[in-house]
C-alpha cells in the first residue's frame, strides 16, 4: 500500500482505527517550516471583476475559473474584486436603462427588477388613503 508521504515508508505508522498513515513524532519535527499539502490556487483577479460586471453567480465563476465555490467564498482578494465588478456592473445596467427608456420601457423595468432591487409601488385603495381619518377605540 503506498502512501503521499515523501519520507522514508518504514517511518510510517499505520493506525488500524482509523485506516490511514501518520507520522511519527520524530518525523514531524523534520518538516516543521516545510510547506505540506496543496498547493494555493492562483485567483486571477481582473477576470474575478470582469466576472462580476456579468453578474455572475459564485457557482458560475468556480465553474468559469475550475475553483472550487468555497475556496471562492474564503478567498477576501477574490470577494473583493468580484464585489467591485458586481458593482460596477449595477451601474452599466443603470446606465443602459436610461437608453432604454425612450426605446422600450418594458425592458428597463424589468432590468431595474432582477439587478436593481427596483420594485413596483401598489396602489393606494381609495378607501384607504392618505387622507382618511383614523377611528380611535377606547380601551378599558
């Protein structure tokens, strides 16, 4: 049975509990300040904003980028960048609906809906309005 260790096999204990290799102590000291495990994704950030002024979702842009979501999600240099296109983004999509509007209106509402958090105000009841007076109830 191999194993991933780069260390000499007799130095290895196998633990029957948990079924895998460790290190002895002794061995453990040795890569002490010697780096172990994967190496760290390199994020390219410009593309992490270009991804962002899309309005890409996190799950696009692990897809896009061949990361994993989470390491996405931890990595604050990414989270930054892509916030900033995010942005950006909003307001190309802003600056697009202005076009828009003297063109075709349905268009812009729509975009002001799923990007903007713009919404529709409803109608006031005429019943119910601003200017109708409110009934007080006495309370015992």
């Amino acid at each position: 049975m191999g194993c991933n260790y780069r260390t000499n096999p007799e130095d290895h204990v196998k633990s029957t509990a948990q079924g895998y290799f460790t290190l002895k102590n002794s061995q453990k000291e040795g890569l002490k300040g010697k780096h172990v495990g994967r190496p760290k994704r390199v994020i390219d950030l410009t593309l992490a904003e270009k991804l962002g002024q899309l309005q890409c979702t996190y799950s696009e842009c692990a897809s896009f980028l061949e990361i994993p979501e989470q390491t996405l999600k931890k990595n604050l240099n990414f989270r930054t960048a892509y916030k900033k296109g995010f942005e950006s983004g909003k307001i190309s999509i802003r600056r697009a609906q202005f076009k828009l509007m003297e063109k075709n209106t349905a268009m812009a509402i729509w975009l002001g809906k799923q990007y903007l958090g713009q919404k529709e105000q409803g109608l006031i009841d005429a019943k119910q309005d601003a200017f109708s007076e409110v009934e007080w109830v006495e309370l015992k």
